[in-house]
C-alpha cells in the first residue's frame, strides 16, 4: 500500500548522499550555515505538518514552541546544566506546555482553534520580550555554549566547535524526527490522524477517540518544534524573541504549503527551497514577502498540495499514460 | 479621580476604534464564514492610504479621507473575487492560509510603498479643550462622534435598506438566499466593501493621533477577532459592545497594572473562553 516505486527510492538515497557529502562542497560558510539553519526549519515545519497536514488543525501557534524549546536550552545551558541534558528537556516542556494548551483549546474547532492558538502564540511572544529577568528581554540571551564532546570508546571524542559538526548533528535530528513521522503516519494509528482531518463526525462514528487523536498529534508536533528550537539555540548561540516570535510561525506556515502539506518530504522540500529562493530573490529585498505573500494565495488556490504534491500528481498521470499505451499496443499486435 | 477618568475616556476612544474595526470583520465572518485574518491589515492600508491621498496628494484630511474609504473598498471587492471567491468550495483550512498570505501581501506592500519608517499624519484639530477635568485634544472626541454616527449609519444601512437586508439573509441562510434570487456573490463582494471601508475609516479617524507603521494592523486585527469571537460570530450589537469593553479594559488595565502585558490580558482571556466554551460567548451549536 505504501511501497514507493524503484526510481523514487534512489533519489531518496541521492539525496541523503548528497546530504551527507554536503560539507566537501559547500566551503562557503555563509550558505553552510544557511542549510544548518533549513535543515532546523524543516525539523520544525515537519513538525506542523503533523498537526496542520495530517491531522488538519491549523495551528498557529508553532513558532511560539519552537521559541520554548529555544529558550528552554539557553536559559539552563547558561546555567551549567549540558546540552545533551537541556535539549530534551526543553523539548518535553515545549510538549507538555503544549498538551496543558491542548487539553482545553482542541475542543474548539476550525477557525476558532486557529485563532486560539494564534493569541497564544502572540502572548509567547510578547512574554519572551518583557520578562526581563527570565529570557532578557528583547535583547534576548548571548553566548550560549555549544554542545559538550561526547566521549567515544577507542576513538577519542565527537567534539561540537565546528559548523560542520554541528551540521552533521542537525542532519541526524532531522532524519531521526522523519524515521519517526513515517512509523508514526504510515501506521495504523496514523491512518487515525487522517481519518480525523478528513471527516471528524465518521472518524467518531467508527469509534475513533478523535480529541484524543487530535492532542496527541499535536503534542507531538510541538515536541517537534521545541526539539529545533533547542538547536537552534545552541547552533546560533543566541536567541531573542523574534525566535518565538509569530512571523516564524507564518514561516513554517510557508515551508509545509509551498513544499507539499500532508507529504512527509514536503515541509522538508520547502524549507529548503523557499530560504534558497529567498537568497536567489536577495536584490528584491523588501518585495521578497511581498511575492511570498502572493505565492502563498496562488498556490492555495490553484495548487492546494503544494511542489511535492504537485509533482506526485504529475508522476501518477504519467505513470497512467504510459500504462495506457503499453496496454493498447499490447491490444494492436495481437 | 480626573486620572480614572482620564483612563475612562481613552479606554471609550480606543473602544470606539475597536468597534468599527470588529464590526467589519463579524460582517464577514457572519456571511462568508471565513476568518479574514488580514482585517487588521485592511486598517493598517486604510491609514496609509489617507495619507497617501490626504497629504502626498494633497487633498487634506476631509478629502483624503472620502477617498482613501472609496479606494478601500475597491481592495475589498478585489480581495474577495481574487482571494476568497476561488476557494468558496474547498475546505475551510485553504481560506485561512489564503488569508495569511493576504495579510504578509498587504504588510509588506506598505513596507516596500511607505517604508518601515513610522510616518504621520498632520492633525487637522490638534487643540486642546476641557470637558469635566478631561483635557482632550479634538481630534480624540472625533474618533468617538465619528465612531456612533458610522455605527448608527450602518444600523439604518443594515435594518432599513434592501441591500442590508440581503446581507442579513445571506448571512442566516446561504442557499435560502440564492432560491430567493439573492445574488451571493454581489452581497460577498458588497459586504467585504463596506467591511474594508469600515476599517479604513476607523484608521483615517485615529491616524493623525498615532504614528503609522506596516505593522500596525497585526495587533489590531487579532483584537478585532477577540472581540468578535466574544461577541459572537456575526453579531452587530456584540461586536459594539465588546468593542468598548475591551478598550475599556485595556485602558484601566494598561494605566493601573501593567502596560506592557495589557495585550496579553486580552489574548488570555480569548483563550480562557473558548477553552470554557468552545463556540464563544454568544455562539450558537455549530451543525
């Protein structure tokens, strides 16, 4: 049922190979740190197209969990406790603030829920930039340490000083979180996710337990976010309120609509290409989010399933024709 | 107690803004059920718009101000048959992202057209005068004359002229008012019309009194959405009143306990609500 075809599964590993000899050709620091930086919002962009793609709430409230998990790992690596320790955490605070935010705004439904979550975000915001004594204001938070070596036996230590290590680790977040969705989606409790988006009454009426489907995907989605915000932290080594701020919600919003919503590659799909565009479009300066504004509205309209799913259709009416041609050549020779 | 009242009276000022501005918006939501989150841009362009005709043209403030609320209503008319009209039978998820991306459009028009640059506009009434202890300048008892007379005229508009009329059926029964002859999609292209104009002239009546700046609308716009939310998903009279309530609230608030977080008190609130019901305050059952 999900087995993807032969040619689809080598660009994927072309892809990953591509990926992972990224820094032997890529000197340039500046687009290296560009892609660290893509891959994190693809971590997190993933992370909403759990909850907004799969499971068709829309949350807009993302950005402010990726502030959380942000924060969460500056403030307790500033305060001597090691990254590997903070990262997780802050991740299971984004959750858990998420499930406390879940639990009483999930009964709300539709236009309401997006509103809902869109003032929660807004309060993150305006908190991350007024309380002064936790995350410093609008000035936010400097010098935040970079991840402590992990030891390895008969090798010596993976040490974290380098962009390129810290690459590598952004790579490995963001391909254990895919493992992690595809088990998740393609199972049959992820068929309850979609089940859900696509008709909430039926999805009740076969018994599932849909507020209860709906919380858990987007704890898990906010997980997610906090986990990339956590990176982003240590990567950056600084944060300030604009890292929970809500135009970074719009954002992700950008990356899983352009990319492919309710497509595992596709948050990843656009927040490379949208930042890699942004960077192309750099000489339009001020009318970037102009044309992004009006991508968004076309894309919607016209192409509702984003780049990915765009090319999937593409793919499957090509597939059909050539079937189509095999079958009636087939008919003429005999 | 001259502070109190003070505070009263700005609170009714602001209150009156946020009434036209929820007014708007609750016409839209009531008919198309669409959640316009680029209301509060639709303001934010209404006020530069006054002051593109007002002052680089060079019409004046009253001039200015007939023009830029005609010119906002062509960019409603516009706004629904580009934006929204296209995804009248798709799911509901489309039309809010549609309408995320009209309000990154419509900041960053005015970003790229006017400038990150706060700008202002001259203040046609800027003396000052002394109503029982309050001193006020003109201009701020403008905002709350104008504020009742435009909600009086909408009233009359709303309950006295066919065209109203046919805004309240199509809001109450989509496909009943399509079996009467009512054309839908004029009354949607003349309800975001009058919503946009609205807006616009809520901003041209507080503009010569507040810097102008693109990002001006995204606060206002949420608060217009808690407003309507409160008052009811396509309510006029609660759309007034939580107008008023919650500048009220954020005056008293914002002078007495802290101004920095007077927004979070009205976003937390919106979330306490519908976390106890779900639908809003006056919302009805959802089908």
């Amino acid at each position: 049922m999900f087995t993807k075809p032969i040619h689809t599964k080598l660009l994927y590993l072309a892809i990953l190979a591509a990926a992972l000899l990224l820094p032997w050709y890529v000197p340039d620091a500046y687009i290296f740190q560009i892609v660290t930086m893509s891959i994190l919002y693809a971590v997190a962009a993933s992370g909403m197209n759990l909850i907004l793609g799969f499971t068709g709430q829309v949350t807009l409230a993302h950005g402010a969990f990726f502030g959380m998990g942000a924060y969460g790992v500056a403030i307790m690596t500033k305060a001597g406790i090691i990254f590997w320790l903070a990262l997780p955490v802050s991740a299971l605070i984004a959750a858990f603030i998420g499930l406390l935010i879940g639990l009483p705004t999930l009964r709300t439904r539709g236009a309401y829920f997006a509103i809902v979550t869109l003032c929660f975000g807004v309060i993150v915001w305006i908190v991350s930039g007024n309380w002064v004594e936790l995350t410093g204001g609008h000035n936010g938070i400097f010098g935040i340490p970079r991840p402590s070596p992990i030891p390895v036996p008969f090798f010596g230590q993976i040490e974290f000083f380098s962009q390129t290590s810290m690459y590598y680790l952004s790579l490995a977040v963001l391909l254990l979180v895919l493992f992690a969705l595809y088990r998740l989606v393609y199972s049959v409790f992820g068929l309850t996710f979609m089940a859900v988006r696509n008709n909430e009454p039926l999805a009740d009426s076969v018994g599932i337990n849909t507020y209860a489907t709906k919380l858990i995907s987007f704890v898990a989605g906010n997980f997610i976010a906090g986990l990339a915000g956590g990176m982003y932290a240590a990567i950056m080594g600084a944060v300030s309120p604009s890292a929970a701020g809500y135009m970074l919600t719009f954002n992700f919003l950008i990356f899983v609509i352009l990319g492919g919503m309710a497509t595992l590659p596709g948050p990843v799909v656009g927040a490379f290409a949208i930042p890699v565009l942004m960077e192309f479009m750099q000489f339009l300066d001020d009318y970037r989010m102009l044309i992004f504004g009006a991508l968004l509205i076309v894309v919607i309209i016209y192409f509702p399933m984003g780049l990915v799913g765009g090319l999937r259709r593409l793919n499957q009416k090509v597939a059909a024709r050539r079937q189509q041609k095999v079958s009636e050549s087939g008919h003429a020779s005999r | 107690m001259d502070l109190f009242l003070q505070q009263v009276f700005n609170g009714i000022m602001f209150g009156s803004t946020y009434a036209i501005v929820a007014l708007g918006l609750t016409l839209v939501m009531g008919i198309l059920n669409i959640p316009n989150f680029a209301h509060g841009h639709l303001y934010m362009l209404g006020g530069y718009l006054l002051f593109f005709f007002g002052s680089t043209i060079g019409l004046g403030y009253w001039f200015g101000l007939i023009v830029s609320v005609a010119a906002m209503g062509v960019v409603g008319v516009l706004m629904e048959r580009i934006v929204y009209r296209p995804l009248n039978d798709q799911p509901h998820i489309n039309a809010f992202i549609a309408a995320v991306g009209s309000l990154l459009f419509l900041e960053s028009f005015a970003l790229v057209v006017w400038g990150s640059q706060g700008l202002r506009i001259p203040n046609p009434y800027p003396q000052m005068i002394e109503i029982m202890g309050i001193t006020t300048s003109i201009q701020r008892l403008l905002v709350i004359i104008g504020a009742v007379l435009l909600i009086a005229g909408l009233h009359l508009f709303m309950k006295k002229t066919i065209l109203g009329a046919t805004i309240e059926a199509v809001a109450q029964n989509r496909e009943g008012a399509m079996l009467t002859g009512i054309n839908v999609n004029r009354v949607s292209a003349m309800t975001f019309a009058i919503s946009a104009g609205t807006a616009a002239v809520a901003a041209s009546l507080l503009s010569p009194i507040f810097m102008l700046s693109p990002s001006m609308g995204a606060i206002l716009g949420m608060k217009a959405f808690v407003i309507v939310i409160l008052g009811g998903m396509g309510s006029i009279p609660g759309a007034i009143f939580g107008g008023y309530l919650l500048g009220l609230i954020e005056a008293l608030g914002g002078g007495y306990l802290s101004a920095a977080y007077k927004d979070v008190f009205a976003f937390g609130a919106l979330i306490l609500i519908l976390s106890i019901k779900p639908t809003g305050l006056f919302g009805q059952k959802e089908v």
